[in-house]
C-alpha cells in the first residue's frame, strides 16, 4: 500500500529502479562539476579575462642564480626591464639567489636582460636576458630562473670592467626608485668600488662613469617609475598578512581596491618590500679558504774557467859523436877511443851536436775553476685558495 493505492511486487520494482537511476543521475552530474572544480576538466567555457583584470597589479617573478654572490659585499643586479611597444621601460636593482617580484601594471610578456653584478673580489657574470610573462602575485607562481656564468676577476679586460661602470651609469638615468636619490648613489658607489678592486680596471675611468651616476640618481626625478621590487615569499598557507589593509588574514589571491589597501611596503615606501612575515632561510655563503705555501724559485746559471796559455820551450841536450863510427859516446867520449885503439880501431877524435829530448809545447793555466751559481727566480710566497663555501647562519657547505 503507498499513497493509498495498492501496487504489485512488480510494479514497486520498477517504480524503485526509477528512483535510484535519477538519483545516480543528479548524483553523478554533482560530482561532475565538483571534480571540475579542483581539475580544472570541466568543459564549460572559459571566462573571458576583462579588462579590469587585465590592469590589476601584475608582477614578473624571477629568481637569478649567481655562484658567488653575497648579499653583503656584492653589488645587487641591476634588470633592465621593456615591453615591446617601448611604453614600459625602465631600470630595477635586485637580490641574486631567491625569488623577487617586480611589480609592472599590465599582463604581457616583458624583456628582462640583467647587468650582471659584481663581487667584492672583482669578478662578475656573463650579462643574460630573458622573456618574463606577467602574473598575478599569488605567492605560489614559480617564478623564471636566470643562471649568470661567473667570470674570474683575472680573465676580465679594462674595457669589460669601464662597460659595466657606463651600462650602470646608463641604467640610472632611467632607474626606478631603488636606483634614484641616496640608494641610487650607493648603488653606482657599490660598482665602483668592486669594479676598482679588479688589478685590470682603469680606474680613472670607472670613477668617471660612477660619479655621473650618482649624480644623476641625486636629480630630481618626481616622475621616477615605482614598481617596487620585493621577496617573493612562497606562502603554502594560501593567505597572507597585507599590513596595509583594515583587516588581516587576507587570501593571497585577493586584491586590495582602489590602491589605498596596498601594503605598507607598496608605492608609498619608495623602497624594497616584505610582503610575508614568515622569512625563508636564505644562505649567507661565506668562502672557505686555506693557505698555499709555494717555494722559491731558482736557475742554475753556469759560469766557465777562466785561464790563460803558457809556451814552454824545447829542451836539448848537448851529445857526442866518433867522427870514425859515427856512434854516439857522450856517456865517455875518451873510453871510447881507448878502447878502439887498443882493439885495433882508428877511432880518434869526435864532435859534438844538441840533440831536442823535449818538444816545446803550450799550456793552458787555470786562474779560476768553472762553477754553478743558484740564481733566485722569484721569491717564496703564499696564497690564499679557497676551498668552498659555508653558510654563516645554519652550517651548510658547498
């Protein structure tokens, strides 16, 4: 019995098979569009993007890797950031080694080539550029990474080094606000010095370029672009803490409106902002070094006798001769006649003659022997190698 009608078996049958079939249908179709939702499968039509959006605050996000680099005595990279119709075009300083936002206005892709810093020993980077596609800042984005290929101080000429120090000069003239007034100043002084550190630099001409540079950083410049730059801070919460606004908490999606909820480190601060309370580690690599003993260096310079030629005469001895037998009797010129007469002989008389017993000859006299003499090459000198890197803060190695 159901409403007050009486139905058979059957007819209760199928009337529940009915059922069940339309549940799964509205079932299954909301769990089609909540999977959608998360998947992003769903193929309902995108919505368009409107124009609002696309003027809303968008960032470039890029990391730029630098081996080497070091936050306190490395000069920071100066980006160089245009569009393709020239509208946007301006000059940026940034960190190496973690994730910065820049904030640009509009989407679009931008063109970012980087003058490549340089260290405290004098070496820097091969200059690299990039197409960066702007985003909205969601703290999520990965952002474009930029490997700069260091470049030794010693295989650096002076005109690479006086390049770098004009590019600087340049790159103030059209230089936001991290380039303008006293930071501009410290920014070209920072190259100066670093670049003047390098033997190879010229450094009357460095100086030159420097202090055009922070003159013109000095000039007023009201109309100095401001897209700050800023740590990207990845936040895996999804929401973050906008110091600017009334409330707290917001989601990192949401947008402040009509510009007077930026944060407290947006355009009003004119310098470089923070925009997460949760501060990722970043390593301060500090060079580990050990010292190198190297040896004198000598040449054996050898140096030949000295002598002279001395002539020793013949020597000749006096002999004498039988004038009958022609022998030679010098030992006893009178025995020898005796004993001839008494045997018969005619030996009688005899003459003398000299006889050479020694051939005169040259002899070469030593007045000083040869010898070898240690010559010094150069001097015994250390040097200081370094070995590899350790992070000042947590202990890590490289």
């Amino acid at each position: 019995m159901l409403f007050g009608r009486e139905f058979s078996r059957k007819q209760v049958c199928v009337a529940g098979a009915g059922i069940l079939c339309a549940a799964l249908l509205i079932g299954g179709g909301a769990y089609a569009i909540s999977h959608a939702s998360w998947t992003g499968d769903s193929n309902a039509p995108a919505v368009s993007q409107s124009k609002d959006d696309e003027k809303q605050d968008m960032v470039l996000t890029l990391e730029v890797k630098a081996d080497g680099w070091d936050a306190d005595t490395s000069t920071p990279i100066i980006a160089h950031i245009e569009d393709a119709d020239g509208e946007v075009d301006f000059y940026t300083a940034i960190a190496a080694n973690k994730q910065v936002t820049v904030e640009i206005g509009e989407s679009g892709t931008y063109s970012v080539t980087l003058i490549p810093p340089v260290n405290a020993d004098g070496s820097t980077y091969k200059a690299a550029s990039s197409k960066v596609k702007a985003g909205k800042d969601d703290k999520k984005t990965n952002g474009t990474v930029i490997t700069l290929e260091k470049v030794d101080a010693g295989k650096l000429t002076k005109d690479d080094l006086t390049a770098i120090a004009k590019d600087v000069a340049a790159a103030v003239k059209k230089g936001d606000s991290t380039l303008t007034g006293d930071k501009g100043a410290a920014v070209a002084k920072k190259f100066e010095d670093n670049i003047k550190k390098n033997p190879n630099a010229d450094a009357d001409a460095v100086e030159k370029e420097s202090e055009k540079a922070q003159e013109t950083a000095k000039e007023d410049k009201s109309d100095a672009k401001t897209p700050e730059t800023s740590d990207n801070k990845k936040n895996d919460s999804g929401s973050k803490n906008d110091s600017g606004n009334n409330g707290s908490g917001n989601k990192s999606d949401s947008k402040p409106s009509g510009g007077s909820g930026n944060s407290s480190s947006g355009s009003s601060s004119g310098g470089s902002s923070k925009k997460d309370d949760t501060t990722a580690h970043q390593h301060n690599w500090v060079a580990q070094t050990k010292t190198v003993h190297h040896d004198a260096q000598y040449k054996t310079v050898h140096h030949d006798a000295v002598t002279h030629q001395v002539w020793h005469d013949p020597v000749t001895e006096e002999h004498y001769i039988c004038n009958q037998c022609g022998a030679d009797i010098t030992s006893d010129p009178w025995g020898h006649i005796n004993n001839s007469l008494m045997n018969g002989g005619n030996c009688g008389s005899y003459h003398s003659i000299y006889v050479t017993v020694k051939q005169g000859y040259s002899e070469t006299v030593t007045d000083e022997a040869a010898w070898d003499e240690q010559v010094l090459v150069s001097k015994a000198w250390d040097e200081t190698v370094t070995t590899g890197y350790k992070c000042s803060s947590c202990g890590a190695t490289k």
